[in-house]
C-alpha cells in the first residue's frame, strides 16, 4: 500500500467524528488556549504559521460539521486532506465504535489505492477517571494507517497542543511505512533502506560502524558529531539488549538496526525519518526522482564525461571493494560494489565490452571505462547509481558535480581540436568483413573465436578502452553497426559520430563495394573524420570489384589510405591510436601525419603538438608535404610556398631578437 505523499510540506489537519464529541471545541481552545463557552457548529479555516509550530511547517486546521456540509463535500474534505484526526467521546461508546464501522471505512473508500495518515483523538477525559487506550489499540491493529491514539480535554486543554503536533508528525514522520505495529518491528521496506544507509557509512567494508563511521553518519545527517559519552551510552544500550549489538567496539549492522526500532516504539519517528531523507528517501520509502535525477542543461553538439570528482568518488568505491587489491573485481567483489543498488549497474555481459584480466574479471581500467560510457550514453542511469552509491553523502552536492558538460562540437571543428576525453567510433562494415572481431580487439591483447559474444537482442556491440593520443589519455567507444542489409539505409544515430571507421575484407572481392557505397552517400560532404581499415591482413589480397582500387579511391577523396589490420597473433593496436587522433583532432589533417610510422614528419608535429618550438625542420617540411601531396610539384605553388616560408622565418626572427633584447634588459 503506498502512503499519500505531499510535495509541498504544508499540513492540512481534518477534524472528523459524530455529533457532541467535541471537535469544533478542540480547535477555538488551540486557538485561544481557553475553553469557549458558545461553540458554533463549525469553526472556520485556520492557519497556522509555520515559525510557531513545532515543525516548522504551516499548517491547516479545518473542521467538518454534518449539519452544515453534504456527503459530498465531506469526501472532497477527506481527499484534500494530509491526515485526519478521528475525535472520539471517552464517556461515549458509540462514538468509538463509529470509528470502525463508519468513520475508517469511508477515509479509506477515499483513498483507494494509498494511505491517509490517522490520529485518534478521544475528547472530554476530564469526564471520566479511566482510559480508553487500550480498548482503541484493537482498533489500531485493524487499520493499519492510524498512526497513533492521544487523550485530551478541550475544556481543561490538556494534550491539546500535543494533538496536532501528534498530527503533524503523522504527516512529516509517518510510522506505518517504517515499522509494523503487528509485528512490532521495522518494515521490510525500511530494513532494506537501513541497510543500504549502513552499508554507504560502512567505509572501511568490514561490516560494522566504529566511532569515526558513526560521527560521519551523525555530521552527515544531523549536523553535529556525537560526544564520547554519547557514544559510549549508545552501545551500552545495545550491549544491555542485544546479544550482537556491538562487536570488536563497533556498532553491527543487527545493532543499527535495533537503535531505530527503539527511535520509533518511543515515538521519535522523527529520528529514523531524518535519516532516511538525508539519503534520498521519500515518504513511501523509495528514492526520488529529485534525489535519483538532478535537474542538469546539455545544450544540442555538446556530451558529458566524468568530472575529476566523479572519477576520485568512483575510484575511492573501486578501492572500497577491491579487498585483494589485484586491481581487478571477481564475482563477489563486484556483487558487493553494488549492494547499495537496486541491481548492477550494467549487463550481464559487461565482461565482453570491457578490459578484463585473465581470469574474466572487470580490471580497473575496464571499470572506469565502462563509467566513462554510461555518463557518456546514458546521463540518467549514471546520476541513478551514483546516487544509490552515496555520491551525494560523500560529495554533500549534487550528481551534477560528478560530470562536465563538454564545449559544442562545432567548435571542436572549427578550433580542428576537440577538448573532449571520450569519443565515439562507429565500426561499419558488411557481415563478414570482421568488423567485430575488429571491436573486439580493442580491449583484448589475443582473440579467440569462442570469445566473441554477440549481443543477442540485436543492438550494436559496444567496446570501450583508454588510448594514448599524444602523451594524453583518452577514452573511445567503438561501436559495431549492425547492417541488416547492404540496401538498407543507414539511420541517423548509426552516422553521427566523432569518427568513422569503415572496414571491409581484403580477401573478399565484393567486400569494398558496400563500403565505397556507405562513404559517399553519408560521409563524402559530412565533417566526420573517416578511416578505411583492411581487415584479415594475414589472408591474400584480392581485386575488389569496384570502379576504384581502395588506395585509388582513398586518395579520390582525400582520405588516409587504408590501414591493414589482423588480429592473428599478437596483432598491432596502432590502428585505434589513428582514430582516437583523428576524433580529437578533427580536420586537422596535420596530426594524422604521425600514422606514418616511417615519416620524418612525426618527430616534427608531435614536438609541435606536445611543445610548440621554433621549427628546425623546414626542409624535412617541404620534403615530407611533397610525398603526402600535401603541395604538389607545379613551379608557381613551390614560388608561393617559398614566400611564406620566407615571410614565417623573417617573423621567426624578429621574435626572437626581441626576447633576447629583453632579457638583456632584465
């Protein structure tokens, strides 16, 4: 059953009960703290400011009369309200069995499918000299929603007060969701949430709190550390009532659990309730939306990554539970990393789209990566688990802080360099030029056929690694792009990408084809960086049957010439370097020179990119654009590029002689 919730926390109390028992007399003496000797038949609306009430909430006070209002405005009283308060006569039995018979039966035809909090009142006990509590606690075990029961007297104002703070707290500290008072204990839902809380406070992972987990635990949701002689009071309550409360001096998760039983049976729900909103729940136990998913702007062109806090949280969680420290999660160690969550973060088949070890687990490395893609693809789920994981605690700010939000793309364009660390590769190719394979190869150092586990819902394949692109780490997802058919179009979330790499089949003859086809209907006039690889390098080279060769056609369209690739043996992983460069440095035609292994030119353009340096290979310049045809060999353009040679080095020196006078200077 799930409890009525109210977003906004202003209580609206309903005075409910027949006729003479007092309810209009209960509200005038709150009112004017004395008893009214001519009470009309219904007291107006009040409101009460919230700084004059014990909760600091405002509150609403309304009262209902048969003889004025209908049957119909009396649901639509009960239905606007946040809990109702049942008044009873103490002197009157009919009045209390109505509560049952008539009274409970309609709040709860009113509301169906949720819970409105109840309180029962019983009025004018300075007319009796007994109590009727205990024949009313029957009626609590029947209707699980009535929160509690209190005495008072309008007349001589006793617990009146005390009433609707009782009904206050019925609305802002429910107890049915936290504890059943049938069985006298913690709700399932409630025990669940408690432990998870443990489990987040439980830092060092060795099941129990000590002194310094538990001042964390009270800073974090009370403001204020516990004092020694509080702590030491506390586990003496545990130690006097329970057997494993307290272990090597440290509070056991049976003991944190039992401390809340007790808030609750001596009515401090308040406690246990701080608590559990502190860590994100809401009224019927469950995260909110608000605390799973912060509100965060994302303009169109731009993505988002892992900030450097969201990677120190994430690699503090990682350290947490990597009790071997092998640098790697075995089944049980993963499990536990996400305890905390309502289920793991990822597939099943996390494993084949990762860096694993030798024996199949997820290394650190693969762990970060996996992060790096679900905040890249899928913002939601990555604030979700941060949260289940106790960023928010940790951090005392929001998931947002765990992310950046990259600069637009078009500036990476326009700029030829991107200031993203993580990019996306799509892999497109026909079935059976070995495009997974490809993908596949990217997190594995040798591959094996029986390894090569396809996703069976039909999605693309994903596989994410860090890459070294000039000195600098980065991530890049290569995703394989199911082609169901060679005539079928491809969609727009398969092209858009920071690049592209088309692989075909150098052993297949109509292998090309489709790809030559792919390049000029989507990539010829688009902006994004493209690489043709020629898998199965270690099998023969055959003629594509195609107008144009592969290397002809690559350098028709001004593109790298293709790359050979086989993942026989312990196959070289240049390749991916290649495309991570051309990704972050989009259009810059300059950085990819280094893919030439053999070129003096690397040298010169990674000291370029790496520290900018008065060039010292301007010859090697000139010789190095001439054989990539970069400047072709008419005289009149070798003229030009003479000159402007000329004009940088006279510009060269110029500098250069005003630095040095200035350091004569200094």
């Amino acid at each position: 059953m799930v409890v009525k919730t109210h977003l906004k926390r202003t209580v609206r109390i309903l005075l409910l009960g027949d006729g003479g028992v007092g309810k209009t007399s209960l509200i005038l003496s709150l009112v004017s703290e004395e008893f009214p000797e001519n009470v009309p038949s219904k007291a107006e609306e009040i409101t009460i400011p919230a700084d004059v009430t014990p909760e600091q909430v405002p509150t609403n006070i309304v009262d209902f009369s048969s003889a004025e209002q209908s049957d119909m405005e009396l649901n639509e009283q009960i239905r606007r309200a946040s809990v109702v308060c049942i008044v009873y006569a103490v002197d009157d039995d009919d009045s209390i069995d109505r509560i049952s018979s008539y009274w409970m039966p309609l709040i709860r035809q009113n509301y169906p499918d949720s819970q409105c909090p109840v309180v029962l009142v019983g009025n004018k006990i300075d007319l009796v000299e007994y109590s009727t509590i205990d024949g009313i606690y029957e009626i609590m075990e029947e209707f699980s929603e009535i929160e509690t029961c209190i005495e008072c007297s309008a007349k001589t104002l006793k617990n009146i007060s005390e009433m609707f703070y009782y009904a206050q707290k019925a609305v802002l500290h429910p107890t049915s969701p936290i504890y059943s008072v049938e069985r006298a204990d913690l709700t399932d839902a409630c025990k669940r949430a408690l432990i998870r809380i443990f489990k987040i406070c439980d830092i060092d992972c060795d099941g129990l709190l000590n002194d310094i987990e538990l001042n964390n635990f009270q800073s974090r949701c009370f403001n204020a550390p516990l004092q020694p002689q509080v702590l030491d009071d506390v586990k003496a309550v545990l130690r006097k009532n329970l057997e494993d409360g307290v272990a090597q001096n440290s509070v056991t998760l049976k003991g944190f659990l039992y401390l809340h039983t007790l808030f609750i049976q001596r009515g401090r729900n308040e406690t246990t309730w701080t608590v559990l909103r502190k860590f994100g729940y809401n009224d019927n136990l469950n995260m909110s939306k608000e605390y799973l998913y912060p509100s965060i702007k994302v303009p169109s062109g731009c993505t988002t990554e892992l900030s450097h806090r969201g990677q120190q949280f994430l690699t503090h969680i990682f350290e947490r539970y990597d009790k071997d420290r092998d640098k790697a999660l075995s089944p049980s160690e993963y499990e536990e990393l996400f305890s905390t969550c309502p289920s793991p973060a990822w597939p099943p088949d996390v494993s084949a789209m990762v860096q694993t070890n030798e024996k199949g687990w997820i290394t650190y490395q693969g762990y970060m990566c996996q992060w790096a893609l679900m905040t890249l693809v899928d913002l939601p789920r990555t604030f979700e688990y941060l949260a289940y994981m106790g960023y928010n605690i940790y951090e005392n700010e929001t998931q947002v802080s765990a992310v950046t939000v990259t600069r637009e793309k078009k500036l990476d364009l326009a700029k030829k360099q991107s200031s993203r660390n993580v990019y996306q590769c799509h892999v497109i190719g026909p079935t059976g030029s070995g495009k997974s394979t490809f993908c596949k190869s990217f997190i594995r150092n040798s591959i094996d056929s029986k390894n090569l586990l396809l996703d069976q819902s039909g999605s693309p394949n994903c596989t994410v690694n860090t890459v070294q692109v000039y000195g600098q780490e980065k991530i890049m997802l290569l995703r394989d792009i199911n082609v169901r058919n060679v005539s079928d179009p491809l969609l727009p979330h398969e092209v858009q990408c920071d690049v592209a790499c088309l692989v075909y089949d150098i052993n297949n003859p109509k292998s090309f084809e489709y790809l030559a086809r792919i390049y000029i209907k989507y990539f010829a006039d688009s902006k994004i960086p493209v690489l043709v690889v020629a898998c199965k390098d270690d099998l023969e080279e055959v003629r594509q049957e195609y107008l144009l060769q592969p290397a002809s056609f690559c350098e028709k369209y001004k593109i790298l010439p293709p790359q050979r690739f086989s993942v026989k043996g312990h196959f070289r992983k240049d390749v991916f370097i290649k495309l991570a460069t051309m990704a972050a440095f989009p259009r810059f035609q300059a950085a990819w020179i280094l893919f030439y292994k053999r070129s003096p030119l690397r040298r010169m353009v990674h000291m370029l990119l790496l520290r900018p340096q008065p060039t010292e290979w301007l010859y090697e310049i000139c010789r190095n654009f001439r054989e990539f045809g970069v400047i072709s060999h008419d005289p009149t353009v070798w003229w030009k590029a003479g000159l402007s040679l000329a004009a940088v080095t006279a510009v060269g020196l110029i500098v250069a002689k005003v630095l040095h006078t200035s350091d004569k200077v200094r």
